[in-house]
C-alpha cells in the first residue's frame, strides 16, 4: 500500500508504509528537538504584586523568560519592566498591545479576579496559552 505524505512546506512525496512510518517519527523527534532548544515567552497582563512572584518564579526557570509587561499605565509596566530585565519596547501601556505581540507565547493574567474572564477572553482571541 502507498501513501500520499505532505514534507515540509511544497513538496509531497509517496513512501511505503515503513518508509512513511520511520519519517513520521524523525520528523517528531526533530520538531520535538527543536520545541525544546526554544524559549518559552511569557506576558503578565498586570503590573501588581502577584505579577511580581509570577516574574521572579518565571525567572528561575531554564527555557523560560519574561518577554513583556502590559499595565494600564505605562509608566509603571516600564517601571515593572526594568526590575525583570524586560526591554522597555516591550513594556505596555495597554493590554491589547501585549496580545498583538507576536513573539509571546502565553500570558499570566494578574489583575483582579472580576477582570480575568474578559482579558481572558482576549488572549484567546489573539491566539495566546492564559494562565
């Protein structure tokens, strides 16, 4: 039996079935490879102090790092920013900024608990892992 197997981004290729098999778990095992060389990009919506434990748990962490602060006042999530060695290009005055950031992977939500659902939502919208 053949199989019709879609390889990278153009090209397709017919294989037998241990030939397809043996390349299904290569091609696993070097995007599992490479998934972990990356480093995981967190954002915190929030600029409090249990922002300030998430950041500095984020910071022990290997293969994690803490890519972007988002308050409503901008002044204090550069103030945030500089504390966790955060570039103050990625330090927010708006949340909406923060989920429009390509580069993160997930964010931690640390505003008051009635606000979670809502800025929840918003992540999601934007194709963001919440916490």
């Amino acid at each position: 039996m053949k199989c019709l197997f879609y390889l990278g981004k153009s090209i397709n290729h017919i294989f037998t079935d241990e030939n397809l098999i043996e390349l299904v778990v290569e091609r696993f095992n070097l995007a599992r490879e490479e998934k972990m060389k990356q480093t995981f990009r967190w954002g915190i919506i929030g600029a409090g102090t249990i922002a300030h434990r998430f950041a500095t748990a984020v910071k022990k962490l290997n293969g994690m790092e803490l890519a972007a602060i988002a308050s409503r006042e901008k002044e204090r999530s550069e103030l945030f920013g500089k504390q966790y060695d955060v570039p103050t290009e990625k330090c927010y005055g708006s949340y909406q900024d923060l989920v429009n950031d390509e580069e993160i992977d997930a964010v931690y939500i640390a505003t008051l608990h009635p606000f979670h659902k809502e800025q929840a939502i918003l992540c999601l919208e934007h194709g963001k892992g919440v916490l």
